[in-house]
C-alpha cells in the first residue's frame, strides 16, 4: 500500500500538517492516518518500525549514549463542522490543527528527514489520547512493552504555542456526597434540604487558598473547584441527598496519595469518594537532553497547568516536557487552527536540537 504520505511532503511540515488533518482521525477512527503514517516510514533504512493497534513506534538504533522520545497522538475529539482543512496566508484551519496534528506533524517530519541524529530517537505516534486512559496507546503500550518508552528524556508535542512547558500537574476527581431527609415540600420543616446543606461545602470550595510552589524556576498552581452538582427527587419532595464533584488540580511535588489526603483533610467534614486521580511530572529539567533542547528553543520553560501523557514517562522515572506550536486555547474548539510560522519554527528548533 503506498502511503499518501509522500515523500515531497514529509519534507513540508507546513505541508504535512495539513495531509495529517485531512485524514479523519477521530478517537476510535485512527486506522486509516495510522495506516498512512506506518507505510510512509517503514521503507525508511535508518528506522525500525512496528505497530500496536493502531500506535506507530519508528526507532533510530545509531548506538548513541541517550536515547530522546519524541512524541505525538494521532486522534481527534468529534469533528465540529471543521473538516477538512482550510489555510490562508498564515494559518491552517481544522479539526486537530492545533491539538495536535501540527506537533505529530514535526515528529512525523524529524523521523523522516534526519537520519542521523546526535541521539537515538523513538517517535511514537499513538492512538485515544482524548479518550479514557485505559485506551490510551501510550498507556497500552507502558503496560505491554515497557522497554518501548525507555529513554533519557521525551517530548510530548502537546499544542504549547512554541513555549516549553515542564511537567504536568496532577489531577483528581472526588465525588462529595451531601446527605439530608426527605420530606413533602408543603411541610418542608420536617425534612432536611440536602441541596441547601451544600452551602458549608461550596463556601469551603470558594473561600480555599490554593497553594503556589516553584520547582526548578516553574511556577505551579494548584486549584480545588467545584465542577459539577446534582440533586433532587421531584418539584414536591426536599431532597435527601445532593452530590458535587470537586476536581483537584495538585502540583507534581504531591503524591497522588497525598493529593487525595489533601482533599479528605480540606473536606472533613463530608462523605469524600476518590473517583479517580492522575499524578502529575516534575519538570525533570537537569537532565542533558533537556538543558540542550532548552537551549535549542531559547527561551526558559513554564509549568505546565494541566495534566498531559509526560505523566506516563515520569511514572517510568523518564523526565519530560511539553513543546508544540498549536495554541492550547484553541484546542477542541470550532474555530481551531494553527499558526503556519509556528509550524516552521517548531520544525527548526528540533533539528537545532536533534541534528545540529
């Protein structure tokens, strides 16, 4: 099968990108990009390629001292009437531009235009990202072969608008159920209204003082909100039970047990479930690879406020950071779409720091 994927346009990444968007890719859908990407790789001598599902994982095997990953999901949330892709003088438009086709799209480009590097290079390109984890190809492929991530160091190519962003922070989910006693809301006094009882628990929520802390120069911040509530029986009865589910975003400095400590403590005084958490990555910035990409990029790193999968490679004590040229703010949205120099800057600074 010959890849759409030609050779003309690996060597575009502006170019690339946008063939990346064309191919539908929506969680579940990865096949066929997946297929694409596969065959426009395995030809190449200086790569050895296998598949998992529908991950690509291509590996340069020079003998180097280190090994570097770069990184790049393939799946997009729903399409939002933004496929396929539009471009004018200065930007692509579509599904996935920013989030993160045009990240993939470097990965996809390195891996096919340098074929000797200063460090031996696994590209991964892999499949639900934007789904649950249990999906996720990364995850799969941490749970199956391990070996596959091992590295000194990765790149996840995570939309970041070409800034470096170190780390991750953790996230959990707490469910907070708010008891009360039923009653006929014509004598609501011999009831107890247990919506009304979230007061104490929302004024908690507000009224917290979310903690800063600096690690390696990044400054992150934390956040215990309030981000969905549920209660009710009927438009006569006073509810007997109110649920709010609280979202704690926690510096990588916390352990997910201490996260979840944390929220317990912060919320003594109700029934608190742990529904799920995800811990967070140190920004692991002293390793050699990290110094000399920072370098390549030219700019100081800033935390990463939100989780992303260089949770994964931390948890494999791999250190890890995020740089990609889409716009986060734009991510998931209609108007989606990426900045064309950005893509062109991206593509230079890995050379810079992969070639030289």
């Amino acid at each position: 099968m010959d890849s759409p994927l030609r050779s003309q346009v690996l060597a575009d990444p502006v170019a690339l990108t946008r063939a990346l968007v064309d191919i539908e890719s929506v969680s579940g859908n990865e096949k066929e990009i997946a297929d694409a990407v596969f065959h426009a790789l395995v030809p190449l001598e200086h790569l050895t390629v296998q598949r998992i599902g529908h991950t690509v994982i291509a590996r340069t095997q020079q003998g180097a001292a280190q090994r570097v990953v770069l990184a790049g999901h393939l799946d997009t949330v729903p399409l939002a009437g933004n496929f396929p892709s539009t471009m004018d003088e200065k930007r692509i438009y579509g599904c996935g531009t920013s989030d993160m086709k045009s990240g993939t799209a470097l990965a996809l480009h390195l891996a096919a235009t340098a074929p000797e590097t200063r460090f031996d290079v696994t590209y991964f390109f892999y499949e639900c990202e934007e789904v649950e984890h249990a999906r996720n190809g990364l995850n799969r492929v941490a749970a199956s072969q391990p070996e596959l991530l091992r590295a000194d160091f990765a790149v996840l190519l995570e939309p970041t608008f070409g800034l470096v962003e170190a780390g991750c922070q953790g996230t959990l989910r707490a469910m907070v159920t708010v008891p009360g006693r039923r009653a006929h809301s014509a004598r609501s006094w011999l009831g107890h209204n247990a919506i009304h009882a979230t007061a104490e628990l929302l004024a908690l929520l507000r009224d917290y003082s979310a903690r800063e802390v600096d690690i390696d120069g990044c400054l992150y911040r934390e956040g215990l909100n309030a981000v969905r509530i549920g209660g009710g029986v009927a438009g006569n009865v006073i509810p007997d039970r109110c649920e709010v589910e609280v979202n704690f975003r926690f510096a990588p400095d916390r352990s997910e047990e201490e996260a979840a400590r944390h929220v317990k403590e912060v919320l003594g005084g109700f029934n608190v479930e742990i529904a799920d958490v995800a811990g967070g990555a140190l920004p692991g910035l002293g390793a050699e690879p990290a110094r000399a990409f920072i370098g390549a990029v030219g700019s100081a790193p800033r935390a990463k406020l939100g989780w992303t999968d260089v949770s994964r490679f931390a948890a494999l004590g791999i250190p890890a950071l995020n740089y990609g040229p889409g716009d986060p703010n734009l991510a998931h949205t209609r108007e989606e779409h990426v900045e064309i120099e950005k893509i062109e800057a991206g593509a230079e600074v890995l050379r810079r720091w992969l070639v030289g």
